[in-house]
C-alpha cells in the first residue's frame, strides 16, 4: 500500500514520471510496477495514462495533479506531509516524558515513508525547524494516558494530587472535562467534587490516578467557557477585577500585537502610550507578566493591583 501512495505522490510532485524513476525510487521491478498501475487504475480509478511525447506516467485530462485519488489508509500531498513533519516535531518537543511517543511513531513511519528520498526529507526538516518550550517542567507525568483515557471515555478519576502553592498532597474525585496545553506544560479542566466546583489542575502534579466506576459529571462548553475564558491566566475562576495596564510607546510596538485575554480592549492614547485593559480574578500570573515587562508598563487600575506590583518591585530593588 505504501508503494500506491509513493506512485501518486511521484506524479502529484513531477506531473510527468518516467518508467526508469518509478522503478529506482522504489526499488522494484517492471513487472511489479505494471502489477501496482493496474491496481490503481481498475480499483482506485485513478486515471494515469503514459504520454509517449513527455517520455512518463502521468494523470489524464479527467484528473488533475493535486485531485486526490481516495487510497486505503492516509494519503497526503508533498504540502501537506510537510505540514505533518513539523507538526510531529512540534509534538515531540512538547513531549516532555514520551508521553506521546509510542502513539506518534506510527504517523511518523508513514510520513516518512510518502517522503522517501525526496528532496526535503523529515530528517532533513527536523534539522531545520526547532521548537524550545522556556518554561516547561521537564518531570514525568506518569499518569498522562490515564487521564487520557477517562477524559474521552467520560469516566471519573480518583487522583492523588499535589500543590506546589500550598505544598500539600489531597485525593479527591474528580469529573475530567478537557486537556490544555498552556505556556509548555499541561493542565486538566475538571469538576471537583471535593470542592464541588470547576477546578484547573496541574498536569504533573497528578502524582497517581485511576478510573473509577462511575460516569464523569458533565460540564457545558458554555459553563467551562464561562469559568477559565473570562479571566486572566489558566487558575483564572470568575472574574471579579478588570486591570488596565499603560504601555510605553517603545513597548507597544510588540505588545499591541499580542492576546492577553479574548476580550481584552486596548486603545492608543495621545503620547502614543498603548493602553490595554481586561478581566481577571487571581493575580499571581499577571502579576509576573506585569514585572517581565519592568518600567515599560504601568499598572493603573485596580488600585490593589498596582499596590501589589510596587510593593513586589521594592522588594526586587533592594536585592540591589
């Protein structure tokens, strides 16, 4: 089957192939080409003809170079198995404890074997395209295809969880909703049902979990939208507060390109300063995305946030 896809990916990228090419790129005989022509032709119909004028294998009048023939399996454009080589390479950097490994492997062997020897090989493309994730944490998560698993089968998990803010390790049943992967690390949206309520949790933090026998409590897209979309950061709950940050006209030149929040509303004053305002609830995110930016920002609303920031940045400055 691989030997089908490589004849119509030969075609798509040459448009006219001949006999000889056919034969060394995929290493087989004349008789065993003729015997895969046929097949496509008299099961797949796909129509290619051989042009005695080009010297080559070609698609015929009633379909075009990029016209999809429906193959059993995966079949993809020399664009589009691009496109998956380097969102495989994106996955895998994201992979922090080979989580997804075993599961890509499969997708990678296809890929590279429509690729072959082409010019842009997914080695080649590896080489090429880097991703470096700043703030992950590189420890494992070893439940990961656990909560997988009940997230998609709607099963509850019984979780041994720890909190790095509180330095405590809880159980409690929890009702997973979905999986985010935010800032280079992973977070499950779940229901509580300790707390009886929406909660975010720490991926890693998860230190064990196990399905139980019982069906997951389910939460409306527009529920969970309404609980983490309105504020500010992943721990965000509902929002109680709206910030309104002054950004220097220098600063601006990157930051009004940049999403904060999805219903954030920004304005540019006289000076030039670019002025950004939207909801939040808990502040300790955007307070250390406040502080990156140092004198280039100024809080101007909440009050509460701004002392914050100060007293945040007094601290900073007298470790100089």
């Amino acid at each position: 089957m691989e030997r089908l896809h490589r004849i119509k990916y030969l075609i798509q990228a040459r448009n006219c192939v001949p006999l000889n090419v056919f034969l060394d790129e995929l290493e087989i005989s004349k008789a065993t080409f003729k015997r895969d022509l046929e097949y496509l032709r008299d099961r797949m119909n796909a129509d290619i003809i051989y042009d005695r004028a080009m010297g080559g294998y070609r698609f015929g009048s009633n379909q075009s170079a990029g016209e999809k023939i429906e193959l059993p399996g995966l079949w993809f454009s020399e664009e589009e198995a691009t496109a998956l080589v380097i969102t495989q390479s994106l996955l895998a950097d994201i992979d922090q404890g080979g989580l997804l490994g075993p599961h890509l492997e499969p997708l990678k062997n296809i890929i590279d074997g429509i690729l072959g020897r082409s010019e842009t090989t997914e080695k080649e493309l590896r080489k090429r395209i880097k991703v470096f994730g700043m703030s992950a944490r590189r420890s494992a998560i070893e439940s990961f295809e656990v909560i997988g698993n009940a997230l998609l089968k709607r099963e509850r998990l019984h979780i041994d969880f720890y909190s790095k803010g509180k330095n405590q390790m809880t159980e409690r049943d929890i009702s997973p909703q979905r999986l985010i992967y935010y800032r280079d690390n992973w977070y499950l949206d779940a229901y509580c049902h300790m707390r009886k309520d929406l909660r975010s949790f720490a991926v890693d933090g998860i230190k064990k979990a196990r399905i139980i026998n019982a069906k997951a409590d389910e939460i409306s897209e527009k529920q969970l939208n309404e609980h983490f979309g309105e504020s500010y950061g992943i721990f965000s709950g509902k929002a109680t507060q709206k910030a309104k940050l002054k950004f220097t006209p220098e600063r601006a030149r990157w930051v009004a390109s940049e999403t904060w929040h999805k219903h954030q509303a920004s304005s540019f004053d006289k000076d030039g300063n670019y002025i950004l305002e939207f909801d939040y609830n808990q502040d300790p995110e955007l307070i250390m995305d406040i502080l990156k930016h140092g004198s280039e920002v100024e809080v101007l609303a909440p009050t509460s946030l701004r002392k914050k920031i100060k007293e945040e940045s007094l601290k900073v400055a007298s470790k100089y």
